[in-house]
C-alpha cells in the first residue's frame, strides 16, 4: 500500500519547484538550449561527450583499444612512473567536455559542478571508495582573489557531498605564484608547478597515514597531479589518487591547450 505521506511529500516538492522552473529554466550543460530537467545534455551535444569506459590502465587511466588482460600497463606508467597510485577521468577533453571544463573555469558556470561531479563519481566510484579525503588542486591566493572561486574546489566540495567523503581544501596549498601553464610545453609545466605546493604543519595530523583523493578539472600532462602527489607524500599521505573530470589523451596535448591541471 503506498504511503500518502510520501505522496504528499512529492507533490509538495514538485510544487515548490515549478515556480524556480518557470524563472530559470534548465539549459543545456553543453550548449545552453532548453532541456526537460537540470544537468542533462541535449540530443545534440550527448554524442560529443566521450566517456571514458574500461578497458583502461589501472595506474593511469588511460582506455586501451581493446582488452590487454589483467594488470597491463600502458606505456606511460611503465617509462615515467607517477608518485600518485591510480588517475582516472571521467571524459575525453574534446568536444562537450571541453565546453564545459571552460564554461566551469572562465564562466563562472559553478552551476555546472554537481553534474560532472556525477560522472567523476561514475569513472571514479573504486577511488572515492578507498578515499579517506577529498583534496582539491589549490589556488594561489593572489589568483583565487582574481577569481573569487576554485573550480577544483567546486568539483571536490560536489563529490564529497555526494560521496560522504571528507571535503579536505586546506590539506595542501600553493605556495608559489606559478605561471599559467597555457602554450607551456610538457618539461616547462614541471618545471613550473616544481615546488609549488606543500602541506601546511596544522595539516599534517589529518593527512597522515591516509589515502587522499586529488580532485581537478582536467589531466592533460600531469605535471601539477604530480607536484600535489609529491607534496601530500611529503606531508605523510599513505597514498595518493587523482580524479578529474576530463583528460587529456595521450597524442591530443598541444601546448595551447587552456589552463589545465
């Protein structure tokens, strides 16, 4: 027998929402056109977004065109080792997720997070499972001030509220003004984020002996993954993973590419 205290709940809140509807109609998270509910894509811009599915490296992430049997690593884990255990991302940065990896960081479309926190939850469900806390790339505090806003710390304050998980901002800063990594070539991006981060003392208590889940935008090098890996390492981190919403794959980066992790 259905309950009509939940039915009275329902309708209630279906109620309060229409006049939010009526005022803000949900858009497009791609393109911006009119969609029946929040956070969904229109038929034209889903078969732009290229999810990343398994079969894929356990160590970085990366898909495999076909299944190469179990522990198979792709050739850049094997060369250059990262100092994080395992990356994964939810999407290839082309197409709908560049959209919206821009519209999140250079529009102020912080409405956006909770959605592609979504289906970082999804790529990364093994992650956020083992995660004892969820650290988003830090800011520099003179170019958070620019900004007013995070866009890792909007993407990791969506997942640990979705996920339970602790929501650890303050775990790891910025201690150096780097330069923006746009139209910097892979050796330059080291050695700009070089140093860049570290674990404040207060931080170390709440770090150390734990796994820590790195959250950011986009994984296009590696070169920042790293340095806040090293640093949390540095710090007492057990260990470290990262989860972002999109990534660059091996063979797209180009220089130019926008400002990415």
């Amino acid at each position: 027998m259905a309950d009509p205290m939940a039915d009275i709940k329902g309708l209630t809140q279906t109620a309060l929402q229409w006049p939010a509807r009526i005022l803000f109609p949900p858009v497009c998270a791609g393109c911006r056109r009119h969609v029946s509910q929040p956070g969904v894509l229109c038929g034209d811009c889903w078969p732009k977004l290229r999810l990343l599915e398994r079969p894929w490296c356990p160590v970085m992430g990366t898909p495999f065109t076909h299944d190469m049997g179990e522990g198979f690593l792709s050739a850049e884990a094997i060369a250059d080792p990262p100092p994080f255990e395992r990356a994964r991302a939810a999407a290839a940065y082309s197409g709908v997720a560049r959209q919206m990896v821009q519209a999140l960081k250079y529009h102020d479309r912080t409405d956006l997070a909770p959605w592609m926190a979504r289906w970082m939850m999804r790529a990364g469900a093994e992650l956020i499972a083992e995660a004892d806390a969820i650290v988003p790339v830090p800011l520099h505090w003179r170019r958070f001030f620019r900004r007013q806003f995070n866009q890792s710390a909007e993407l990791g304050r969506a997942l640990a509220a979705q996920s339970g998980r602790r929501f650890a901002p303050q775990a790891v800063r910025r201690v150096k003004m780097t330069r923006q990594q746009v139209g910097l070539e892979r050796s330059q991006r080291e050695d700009n984020v070089r140093a860049a981060f570290r674990v404040p003392a207060e931080a170390e208590i709440d770090i150390a002996g734990r796994r820590m889940l790195v959250v950011d935008d986009v994984y296009t090098t590696g070169a920042t993954a790293r340095a806040v890996a090293k640093a949390l390492k540095r710090g007492g981190a057990a260990a470290v993973d990262v989860l972002t919403f999109a990534r660059v794959l091996p063979g797209d980066f180009r220089p130019d590419e926008s400002e990415t992790i």
